[in-house]
C-alpha cells in the first residue's frame, strides 16, 4: 500500500459521513451537499483503485478546501462585519454565499447576511420582511428553524432596541423562555445590561448554559465583553480584550477602544472615557459606528451617574464564573496553547526524518529523475546507504532488541517510513499532546509519551517479529491517557460535553482499528499495547485542577 492510500482513506471516511449527515435534510436543500459530497467520494474511491492515485488524492482535497473551508470563512466574516458594523461588507458576502452554499441553503444564508446588512444600516423594515419569510416557511429544517428568530434579537440589538428586546422575552411564558438558546439569551442579556438591570442580564447569561457547548474562547469573550464593560468591571473587560486580540487577529480595534470606553463611562472616568471614544472614530470607517460613538460621547457632559460597583458585584462574580467555568473546559478539550513540550517532539520527530528519509529516493524513481541523469548516482548511492544504516540501527527490529538493543525502543518512535506516516502522527501529537499536556501537566505528559512508546514497542516485539518505526504506539498512548483523563473530569466537565467527546473519542478509535485491518504492514500491537498504556496512566496519573486565581488567557485555567 502506497503512502497516497493514507490520504484516500480519510478522505473516503470523512465525505461519507457527511453525506450521511446531509441525506436527513429534505431533498430541497439537502441536493447541493449531495452534489459536493459525490464527487468526492467518487475520486476517493477511484484512487484506491486507480493510478495515478495521487492525482485522485490531490483533486479529493482540493474539492474538501473548496466546498468546506468558504463556509467557515463565511461565519467568521459575518460575526466581524457585526462587530464592526460594516454593512458594505456585509452586502458582500449576501451576494457571495450561494457560490458555495447551494439551492434553498444558499438562499437563506444569503438573506441571513442581506437581513444584518440592512440592520446595520438602520433599515429595520426591510430586515423583518426576509426573516418573516424564513419564519413563515413550512419546510425550513429543524436544525435552522430557530435562526431567523434568532437573528431577529440580533439585529434589533444593532439597532439599538434595548426595550423591545426586553419587552420581547417578558412577553413568554417561562415554559418558552426554558427553551431558548445562547443565540437569544445572549442578546437579551446585553439589552439588560444596556437599560442598566444587570441582575437580569446575569440571569440571562446562567440561563444560555454556555458550559454545555463547546463554545469558543473567541465567542465566549465577545459575547460577555458588554455586559463587563457596561458594570464597569475594567479589569475583566482587559483581559477579555487580551483573549480576543490572541484568539482573533481580525477584532478590530475600534472595537477595543469602543468597550474601554463604555467601560470607562460606566466607571465615571470620563476624560478617559472621551480619549477612548476619540480613538475609536479616528479608527472606524463604518458610518453607524460613529453615529453611535456620537450619541455616547454627548453622554458625557449630561452627568450621567456611574454604576454603584458593590450594587452589581454579585451579578458581575456570577457571570465571571461563568466564564471561568467555560474557558476551563475549553482550555482543556479545545487548547490554543503554545506547548514547549509538543513543539520540541515534533521538532526531534522532522528532524530524524529529514536525516533518514528513504522513501523520497522511491518517489525520484518513479518520476524517471534517478535515470534521467540530473542527479549524479555516486553520492546519490552513498547518501541512500548512509540513510538506509541509520534506520537499521535505529528502527525497532525484535532480534536485535532481544539481544540487548534497548534503546530501538525509544530511537524507533522517531523514526517513519514516509511523509504521510510522520505528518498524520504529528497532527496526533500535536492535538492530543496539548491536550494530554493540559490535563495532566508537563512532565507527565511526557513521560505518558515516553514510557507509553517504549511500552507500545515491548508489545510488538512481544507478539510480532516485523521490523517497527514510527511514532504512533506513542500517539495512541497519548490519545489513551487523554481519553481516560477526560472520563475522570466528569464532574468538571458538563455531561453533554463529557459524552460527546469520549464517543468521539471512541469513533476514532474505531476507525483506526480498521484502518489497521485494512492496511498492510502495520504495527497492529504496537498501537493496541500504546492505547492500553495510555489508558492504565491515564487512569492513574494525578490530573490539573482548575486553578480560580488565574484568569488570564490560555494555560491559565489549570494548574498543578
């Protein structure tokens, strides 16, 4: 099985599931993620069958990239466009979305964008009159029956609609508000918060239950930065700012100087409050943007008395443990860490490929290059010698670690037979590596990675007489320990999210036993013995507990 086999596989798996995924929309909207998802599935399987297979592997990926990354680009840009108010931009991306949203899906994400648009450019009829239609359509999906509604909050709130937000909620019933998501609360909250009744705005945010989804840092900080800044509560809107200017280059930093100024006139800093708001208009082009920081800044010479600071600091230490409470799961499951001790792994790993790589020299050769006579074959043959006694000295061969080789259990794991083996083990290393690592702390984390692949090596010497390289008993010793670790945090842990990663978990063990089923030549017992090491430290090993003093960003949230 040739290395380009690694990237059909995923390839396959991935299209599949979300064909499957898709087929439970109605056909109306579901017939465009069919028609991207079949080609796909169609290159996947002629690459595994026909040559040249890596013409079927690129062209499958380059399909990936161009049906799934625009729709994660398109959220992105329509959370920006909001938060800086830029309707053009807005208008933009309206008109773009049905490139790669296609049919009913692409219609109603372009009205979505179209509806904020005209929101921001304080044009509320013609925004209620597209989400009316979205509201009024029978065959809308269950998955997006909400979101027009949703929205509606939204826009209102750039509106500047604080008491028909409020009106709005008030007018449920209790049993219909018990139902309503973060996308509604999270607004209701702000208008609270705007007309000064912050108790509650902190209602509000406990009741959106941001601890029982995996919500961003990013969105975690932009969605409680307003009510922070409208308490006066300078040095949590600081630190908020500081994750959103670490988690998303693209906040904007009008928008910083725009909540440090609320913040500062909350506080009754006004000269403060003023220089914030000045910097804010010097840096925003959006016209809304400025009207707003006008009618703010005309705040100022009316005396408007500052936030009683003891009078919300029960609501303000309520929705900040909410944000610890959530910003430790994502520190957990979901790491931004820069990890010293990942990084330098993955370094040794490229290195000792790059020096004992022999596989290049097969690819030269199929290309015709090796005959060609570009390259000179005398040191060419004393460069693939040299390389090819490293990986025999290295590699992990159970006749000669049986005979007192013991190091081949630790020089193996650094060892790989081509680029995909090494680059799909360092995209394991790097994932469940920080997340081992924040879990369990450093040292251990290392030594879970160490000793787990030393342990994985035993096994296939054990049980196998096949020559072994690679780093993946190691990985899975990690992906074991992390799987374990996170079954001890249940009670840390919100059950829904408990739940879903450890089936998640559990599905991509599954399909890597099948992938070793499937492959030939595999390590099978090096990777069963790792996952089992991983999993007896896992459960083992002493685990990071949140740490409350520390609410800086990323790696803060644990300590130990």
């Amino acid at each position: 099985m040739s290395q380009i086999d690694f990237w059909l596989y995923p390839l396959l798996a991935l299209s599949i599931v979300s064909l499957v995924m898709r087929l439970s929309l109605p056909i109306k909207w579901a017939w465009g993620f069919i028609l991207q998802a079949v080609p796909i599935i169609v290159l996947a399987v002629l690459g595994l069958f026909t040559e040249p297979k890596w013409i079927f592997a690129l062209s499958g990926w380059v399909l990936v990239l161009i049906f799934y990354l625009p729709p994660k680009l398109f959220y992105s840009a329509m959370q920006k466009n909001l938060t800086d108010l830029n309707a053009i931009e807005m208008r933009k991306i309206s008109s773009r979305v049905r490139f790669f949203f296609w049919g009913m899906a692409g219609r109603f994400w372009s009205d979505m964008a179209l509806a904020m648009a005209c929101y921001i450019e304080q044009n509320g009829d013609e925004a209620e009159q597209i989400l009316q239609f979205w509201t009024d359509c029978p065959d809308l999906p269950a998955q997006i029956r909400s979101l027009p509604a949703n929205y509606r909050k939204i826009g209102n709130s750039v509106m500047w609609r604080w008491q028909w937000i409020v009106d709005d909620y008030e007018g449920m019933a209790e049993e219909e508000r018990s139902k309503l998501g973060s996308s509604v609360l999270l607004p209701t909250a702000r208008a609270y918060a705007e007309l000064g009744q912050f108790d509650q705005a902190a209602d509000c945010i406990e009741r959106a239950k941001l601890g029982e989804t995996m919500v961003s840092m990013n969105f975690l900080a932009l969605s409680l930065l307003p009510f922070f800044a409208l308490t006066g509560s300078l040095k949590k809107v600081e630190n908020l700012i500081q994750i959103l200017v670490k988690c998303s280059g693209s906040f904007a930093e009008s928008s910083r100087y725009y909540w440090l100024g609320r913040c500062y006139l909350a506080r009754g800093e006004k000269d403060l409050s003023g220089k914030s708001f000045e910097k804010a208009a010097g840096l925003s082009t959006s016209p809304v943007f400025k009207k707003r920081l006008e009618l703010l800044s005309s705040r100022l010479s009316e005396g408007a008395e500052p936030v009683d600071a003891k009078a919300v600091s029960i609501p303000v230490e309520k929705v900040w443990g909410v944000f610890k409470q959530v910003a430790y799961v994502q520190e957990i499951l979901s790491p931004q860490r820069n990890s010293i001790a990942v990084n330098s792994l993955v370094v040794l790993i490229v290195i000792a490929f790059l020096v004992t790589d022999l596989s290049i020299f097969d690819e030269l050769n199929k290309l015709g290059i090796l005959k060609s006579g570009l390259i000179p074959l005398a040191p060419l043959n004393e460069l693939i010698a040299y390389r090819l006694e490293l990986v025999r000295a290295f590699a992990l061969t159970p006749a000669e670690m049986l005979h007192g080789e013991y190091y081949r259990l630790l020089t193996y794991l650094f060892l790989h037979k081509h680029a995909t083996h090494m680059i799909f083990n360092v995209i394991g290393l790097v994932w469940f590596g920080r997340i081992a690592e924040n879990i369990f702390g450093t040292t251990r984390f290392v030594s879970i990675y160490l000793v787990g692949g030393v342990l994985s090596g035993i096994a296939h010497v054990l049980l196998s007489h096949l020559p072994a390289m690679g780093a993946s008993g190691a990985v899975m010793a990690v992906f074991g320990a992390v799987a374990a670790g996170i079954f001890r945090l249940k009670n840390k842990i919100p059950e829904s999210i408990w739940r879903f990663k450890l089936s998640m978990l559990g599905g991509l063990a599954l399909f890597q036993i099948i992938l070793d089923q499937i492959i030939p030549h595999v390590a099978v017992f090096a990777h069963l013995g790792g996952l089992l090491a991983g999993l007896a430290f896992g459960s083992l090993l002493s685990i990071r507990s949140p740490d409350t003093e520390n609410h800086e960003i990323t790696g803060q949230y644990v300590s130990g």
